[in-house]
C-alpha cells in the first residue's frame, strides 16, 4: 500500500502531531513499509496456532481472599451527613 503525504498530514493531523511538508514526505515511504509488514504478516497461515495470552507461560500468583479490616461499618457511617438502615443516605437524582 502506497501512502502519500497527504494521507501522512491527514494521520498527523489526527493524532495531534505537528509536522512540516518535509517530515510528511520522508514518513511516507516509512509508513508504507510499515503498513506493507502488516500485509505480509496477513498472507501467513495461523489456523493451526492456539490463540495465547503471553509469549511465556505464566501463571498467576493467588491468595485467599481473607478479610483482614473490617466489622467497621458503624465506625465509618458515624461520620456520614446521614445514614439508614446501615447504608449512606443521599438524596434522589432521577424523580
């Protein structure tokens, strides 16, 4: 895929990126190489390749989910403007 500068502009432009008509034309052949790599990589056959979350295996590190504050509700709704029934009270937004 050939990119013009114009259509580099266009990007920069989108991305907030100020620059000049000469910067745009040294991108454009750069931008088209790129986009070109992402064409190849289309062309290779990954039907027999198993989707995967990381390049190395990786497990994840659990703990018990153990509460280890808490029981403090009491504490904390003595300093609300206004509780009931053990919940913040607030006033209604949607009639």
């Amino acid at each position: 895929m050939s990119v013009d500068t114009v259509t580099v502009k266009r990007v920069a432009s989108l991305a907030r990126i100020a620059i000049t008509d000469a910067e745009a034309e040294r991108l454009a052949p750069e931008l088209g190489n790129i986009l070109g790599w992402i064409e190849q990589l289309g062309e290779v056959d990954t039907s027999a390749v198993e989707p995967m979350t990381a390049v190395i295996p990786n497990t994840l590190r659990l703990r018990d989910d153990v509460v280890t504050d808490g029981d403090v509700r009491d504490a904390v709704l003595a300093n609300a403007p206004q509780a009931e029934h053990g919940f913040f009270a607030v006033p209604k937004v949607i009639e």
